[in-house]
C-alpha cells in the first residue's frame, strides 16, 4: 500500500496543497485503499494488487474541471485524447491508457517470449546429447539415427519458438510506435510505470540474483564430466551429457529472470520517449542476451580446443576463467545500471 | 467488447445517479457496483467516478455527508437530490432517443450489406 501512497503523492506534487486539493487526495487515497484492501481479500499478491489499483486509478487531469486547477496544467501537452500531439517534437503523445495497454501486453506475452527463448536455448540438447549417447552404446540406436532425431527436434523447437514470437508480436503491434520510441510521454506516464516498476523491483531482482547463480553454476557439469571422462570407457558422451546440462542451467536462469522483466522493459521504452536516449537498454537486452551467447561460445571453444587440441587435460581451465569473466560482466552492468538510476 | 472511455463518458453521471436512487453509496462502493454490474464490458476509472460524483455534488444533484464504510473505515457518502432524480429521467430520456437514433444507421448499414 505504500507504493501506493506515494505514486498518489508524486501525483499530485505537481498542484498547490488547496484544501480543495487534500480532500481529493484523501477521498482518491481512500477509494484506492479500499480497492486494494478488497483485491487482498480476494487473494492476489500484493504486487498484483499494487499494480492492478494504479492501472485503475486513470488520469488527474480529468479531475482537474472540477477541482478549479485547470489553468495550472494546460501547459501540459493539449490535455487527454489519445490522438495528441506534441507541438515541440511533433511526435504523437503517449497518454496513460495506452501506455497502460502496454503494460497489460507485456505481462501477457512475457511468458510466452520466455519459453520461445528457453526452447532457442534447449533447441541444440537433442543434437547434442543424442549421437553422444548412441556413439557410447547408452541408446540402442546408430550414431546417425541420433543425429537425425537430434535435429529434428531442434528444427520443432526452434518452429514453436518462432510461433510463440509472431503470437507476442501480434499483441503488442498496437503499441508499436512505444517500443520504437516514436512517441513522446503525457504528463504522469513516467511517474505511473516507475511506481509500477518499482512494486514489481523487490521480485525481478531476486530472480535476476537466481538466475546469475544459475549461469555462473552452469559450466561446472560440464568441466565435471570432462574431468572423469578422462579415464571412462564411456569416453565422449559424458561430456556430451555436460554439454546439454549446461544448456539446461542456462535455460533454466532465462526462465526464471525473463518473466519479471516486464515493468523494467516497460519503464525503459517510455523512458526513451521521454527523451533519456536510446543506449537506455534493459537487462533483458544486456545480460539475457550475453548469458544466451556466452555459455554455448565457451562451450563451443571448450569442445574445439578440447577434441583439435586432444588437449582434455587442461582444456577445462575455460569454465573457472569463463565464469569469473561472466561475474564481471554481469556485476559490471547491474553498477552500470545502478549508477544510471542514481543520476537519474 | 470493452466500451472505450470516450464512448460512455456522457453517461457516467447517469450510471451514477441510477445507483444512488437505490441507496447513499461511497466512491469505492459506486466504483465496484459499477464494475459488477458492467461485468467485463467497462471498469471505470478512479478518477473518472470522482469527477463525475463531485460535478454532480456541485450541480446540486447529489449532496455529501461523513459515514463509516463497512470495514470501519470514514467515508465520503453521497446522497441523491431532487434535483438529481429529475436530472436522471431527463438523461434516461436523453440517451433512450441518442439509442434510437444511432440505432436507425446501424439497421440501416446492416440492411445495406444484407442486401
């Protein structure tokens, strides 16, 4: 409720302390208490509650008639239709309901985006796996059957992965000009998805710390099975088995971070509206994608320097440098980030 | 369907009133009567059922008086005045004929493509 409490005051911030004013600040802070008492009661978090109350408060300038305040917010660009321009810029206004049409988008597709991503990740473990496990005799099948099974199923994967993208893109094609940044931002916009933003913050870091676990866990399966492969009659599938429980960490880090970075995705293309710049990029776009290209790298550098070089006796040296290097990087933007905000 | 905003703005102060002839309601209270009664078709806004309520408080067709919510909470009530009921059966009247007359370019641009 606090979230709450202060997305009302930053709201009205902007007017003088009338009485006329605090009675409609007070009247409003009530309606929203009760709604979010209500939404509480009817067993949602308190997250969905914080957000589902600002997304139904609506808009302050349409109080303004009749709290005799409209002289002071003209100067905000030509109040209220969706279809608005701003003169300075002439970029079309993005006014709260859409913005908030957005927002509801982007909760709607963020898991399917997640599985498309987890199943681009997952897509190789077949082709991988497979033939590794036919070669050692683990599978009853030739070498070549598993190579085409594996691929198979990487080309299913990679098909459900791309339909899953085409149905997100479909929903958030009404607020294409938002995720391009052709818009400039109504007055409480920015104020509205920060405060959304950061009710959601408390939840989308834990599982960005999570998921940063994950990675930096990811390749020690792999040095593992490379290691006890060395003396194993089983030869090269363990670290075959490696490879795909890489993979699997991977995925599973993507899985849990892509979901809670919504609001922040939210927060930064409207930011870019709002005129902060385009190197503004989210998390999602630094160590999401870094993570979906570093570890199958490493792991492609591991594999070629291991079976080229014959060189499996120190080869493995690869995972403790790469993970250290990922830590670095991640921790080196996550402070990039921080510093940004603070400035801010 | 949702009803976009800008189509039932005429006629929220009229959703209000019908409400308030029933009973002294509160903001909170009007809002999810609102929503319940629309079902998935339109949830008004916060702002949007102030404003409609304190335009209607300064028209003289409702009037406000302190109450407790039922979860012990001080309240905001609104009462309907004579003037408001009066003002209710000329919008009812209003929006019945605006329905009619919309009502006949619809038949017609359907009886068009039937044709």
């Amino acid at each position: 409720m606090n979230v709450v409490i202060a997305y009302l005051d930053t709201m009205f911030s902007a007017y003088p302390q009338s009485p006329r004013m605090l009675e409609a600040k007070a009247e409003l802070q009530g309606m929203m208490e009760d709604a979010y008492t209500g939404l509480i009661a009817e067993g949602r978090s308190e997250n969905e509650a914080v957000g589902q109350v600002i997304r139904d408060f609506g808009n302050l300038e349409e109080v303004a008639p009749v709290l005799g305040i409209a002289s002071d917010i003209t100067r905000e660009p030509a109040a209220a239709t969706s279809g608005s321009f701003d003169a300075s810029t002439e970029r079309p206004v993005v006014q709260l309901d859409q913005a908030q049409g957005y927002a509801d988008a982007l909760q709607r597709i963020r898991f399917r985006f997640t599985t498309a991503v987890v199943l681009f990740v997952l897509s190789p473990a077949a082709l991988i796996g497979l033939p590794a496990a036919a070669g050692s005799g683990s599978l009853p099948i030739g070498g070549h059957v598993g190579l085409l099974i594996g691929l198979v199923v990487l080309f299913i994967m990679v098909a459900i992965g791309v339909t899953l993208l085409v149905s997100t893109s479909r929903e958030t094609a009404p607020y294409k000009r938002i995720s391009d940044g052709q818009f400039s931002v109504g007055p409480g916009v920015t104020r509205w998805a920060e405060t959304l933003a950061e009710a959601n913050d408390r939840s989308r870091i834990r599982a960005l710390q999570f998921a940063i676990g994950l990675w930096i866990l990811a390749p020690i399966p792999l040095i593992a099975f490379a290691l006890l492969s060395e003396n194993s009659p089983q030869g090269d599938f363990l670290p075959g088995v490696g490879v795909v429980l890489v993979l699997v960490l991977v995925a599973a880090g993507l899985g849990i971070f892509l979901p809670h970075t919504w609001s922040r995705t939210l927060v930064d293309d409207l930011g870019r509206g709002a005129g902060a710049g385009a190197a503004d990029d989210d998390e999602r776009g630094i160590v999401g994608v870094i993570a979906a290209f570093y570890w199958p790298l490493l792991t492609a550098i591991f594999l070629a320097w291991s079976f080229i070089g014959s060189a499996w006796h120190i080869s493995w040296i690869v995972w403790p440098v790469g993970a250290v290097l990922f830590g670095a990087i991640a921790g080196g933007i996550s402070a990039l980030e921080s510093y940004r905000r603070a400035r801010r | 369907m949702p009803i976009s905003a800008d189509a039932i703005r005429g006629y929220v102060d009229l959703m209000v009133l019908s409400l308030l002839r029933d009973s002294p309601s509160y903001a909170y209270e009007l809002a999810q009567r609102i929503t319940s009664m629309s079902g998935d078709d339109y949830a008004i806004k916060q702002t949007t059922l102030y404003s409609a309520v304190k335009r209607l408080e300064a028209g003289g067709l409702v009037s406000s008086f302190a109450g407790v919510s039922p979860s012990g909470k001080p309240r905001t009530y609104y009462r309907i005045a004579d003037a408001g009921l009066a003002y209710f059966d000329l919008k009812v009247a209003e929006w019945r004929s605006t329905k009619s007359v919309v009502d006949r370019f619809i038949d017609a641009a359907s009886e068009g493509v039937s044709q």
